[in-house]
C-alpha cells in the first residue's frame, strides 16, 4: 500500500489527507468500512517517519482482492480482519505521534 500511496502522493502532512490517499488507492474495490492510524515514529525503518494503519473494507471479497493485489507489489500483511501496512508520512507531520 505503502508504494501505492506513494505513487502521486507527496508525503503526508496529516490524517485527514492519508486518509484521503488511502480511500482514493482503495476505491476501486470499494468503500473503507475501517481505518486506524496509529501514530508516527522515527526512524523505524532506516529513516523517516511512519504510520501503521489498519483497513477494512465493507466487502470481504473485495478486500482479500485488494490484499492479493497489494501483496505482489509491496509490502502488506494481514491482522485478524484488518489489512495492515505502513505509510510514509512527512518530517512535518502533524497527526499523533508516540
């Protein structure tokens, strides 16, 4: 997901507009029924900051689709019902933070 957000995306100032990116990459498979950010760290990955977020989409076929998509071409896992990846957001974040 992370890539996908990436593409056309500059890095994300806030919440309100990751999830914007997040429901537009999601929108062919359908509506976001869920999602949990979880706040920004540092340098968890070699640079940069990060958030862990937590998707459902209203249809669980359309999300194992969305999950087998994303799985080929980044890195995505599966939590319980929630898809779970990691988004890039900017040093400037203003969201919550640990």
């Amino acid at each position: 997901m992370n890539n996908a957000l990436k593409d056309g995306f500059s890095l994300f100032q806030d919440e309100e507009t990751l999830r914007y990116a997040i429901d537009l990459v999601c929108a062919k498979y359908g509506k976001v029924k869920s999602l949990r950010i979880f706040p920004a760290t540092g340098n968890s990955r070699g640079g940069g900051r990060h958030c862990l977020c937590m998707l459902q989409l209203h249809d669980p076929k359309a999300q194992a689709a969305l999950t087998l998509e994303l799985m080929v071409c980044t890195n995505v896992s599966i939590n319980a019902a929630d898809l779970a990846f990691v988004a890039d957001v900017d040093e400037k974040w203003n969201g919550p933070s640990m």
